[in-house]
C-alpha cells in the first residue's frame, strides 16, 4: 500500500487508490464537481488539481488532476499551494461566467474570493457545468441515450439531434446525479417525463406508487432482474426487510411471518 504526504500528512491508503481519495483520506478538502464515487474518474472539471513532486525532483512540482491520478509511494501532495489555487480561480472564474445564476457555482466563486467574472457573461447563462455526470451515468447504465455535443461556448449535453431520445428508459440516473439540479424532469397521472419523452409508469405492488418507468422495468428484465425486485418501490422494500428481521428477532419463521400480514 502507497503511502504518501498530502500537506504534511503522512497517510497510507490501498493499492489503486487515487490522489484524491488520499487526500481526503488525510482530511484535506479538494473542490470537485465531475467526481462520483460511483463512476470512472474523468478529470473534466479540472477543480481538484492538486500538486504533486517527490524527493529527488528539481524545479517546480506538477499539477494534475488528483481524481485520476494514482496514488504513488513517497509522493508529497500540496492541495492548496499558490499555484494551485490560482489555476483553481481561473476555472471557477469561467464556470461563473457561464452560470453567473447557478447557486453552486455562485458558491464556490465566493469560497474562492470571487464576486463576479472577469471574462464575458454568457448572454444565455445555463446551470449545466458540462461536469460530464450525466453521460457518463447513462453509459454506464448501458443506456448512452444522451451525449456532449457542440463544441467550444455552444457546448451542450442533449439527445441525438436535439430530439427525444429513443433509447432512454426513464430512469432518472442523469438527473440524479447532476450537481445542480439542470436536468428537468416531471412525474403526473401514472407518467413521466424526461427529455421530451414520456413514459408510462409501474406502480408497487405494495404502496400503488409509481416507481419505474415500464421501459426501465424492460431493461431490467433484459438483465437478468428477479421480478419480484420489480414489484415493489424502495421504501416497501425496506419495510418488508424490516418485518422480516423483527419476525426473526422474535424467534418467528420467515413463513409464519408471512402469513401472518
């Protein structure tokens, strides 16, 4: 296992780690906003940079991107040296002039002594940060329903001409994981929306809710999904879980439980 010095920190973390985790892992506080634990670091947003050197090098240490990169024996990590907070500013600095009206990029401008871009205010502003979340989720899912398009100040993330999207299931993984709330979506009357298309709704067994959409419940089933997981919401998941364990922790047998509700 590496073990390395972020700030001063002595910290020893697995094999495989990143620089960032170690860093976390020493206490430090490193902004992010491409980074989900759940998805292959991408170095996108380019706010964790961090700089890096070891015992030997001359000159200047390197900046990189502590999310992707790894963890070395006898690094020395600085998470916030001049030159790292600077180059940290500049891009905040942009973020600001493309979302002057999003709340989180508002925020990390202050956390970073800005008050108000210095470069030109993008006549539309958007919340979108094109922190890659979205996509990188939807792919994941195996779904790729929606993409980065565009290049440079039109630079966007939408469906395959700007249409709705045949192959998205209603799912909701890109909205959930959008760190500022950009991607719309809308549930009513047994329906939901997302990217301009509706879907219609499975409801549980248990509660009548909706709680997938019936494309996703098809994507699942594709996989392999039991389809007893598919009957019943989260919470009633969690709720007959629960029987079950104090139908346990009273000696009961899982059938006599059972026929009991």
């Amino acid at each position: 296992m590496p073990t390395l010095r972020v700030d001063g920190v002595r910290v020893t973390v697995p094999a495989g780690a990143t620089v960032l985790a170690a860093a976390r892992a020493a206490g430090a506080e490193i902004p992010t906003l491409c980074h989900h634990e759940g998805l292959e670091p991408w170095g996108g947003c380019r706010l964790c940079l961090v700089e890096i050197s070891k015992p030997g090098w001359t000159g200047e240490g390197k900046i990189v991107t502590s999310c992707n990169y790894p963890a070395e024996d006898g690094l020395v990590v600085r998470t916030s040296g001049e030159r790292v907070v600077a180059t940290r500013r500049v891009v905040v600095d942009l973020l600001l002039a493309r979302c002057p009206g999003t709340p989180l990029v508002q925020r990390l401008a202050r956390e970073h002594g800005i008050e108000e871009a210095s470069y030109e205010v993008n006549p539309e502003p958007t919340d979108c940060v094109l922190c890659g979340l979205c996509t990188r989720a939807c792919d994941r899912m195996g779904v790729s329903a929606i993409a980065s398009v565009s290049r440079g100040a039109s630079r966007a993330i939408a469906p395959p001409f700007n249409q709705p999207p045949p192959d998205c299931i209603g799912c909701l993984a890109c909205a959930e994981v959008c760190p500022t709330g950009h991607i719309a979506w809308s549930e009513a009357d047994g329906r939901r929306t997302i990217w301009g298309r509706v879907f219609e709704m499975q409801r549980c067994e248990g509660c009548g809710r909706p709680h997938l959409t019936a494309a996703q419940a098809g994507w699942a089933r594709a996989r392999g999904a039991a389809e007893q997981d598919l009957r019943l919401c989260d919470a009633c998941k969690r709720e007959q879980l629960a029987r079950t364990l104090r139908a346990v922790s009273r000696g009961e047998t899982v059938a006599a439980q059972a026929a009991a509700s």
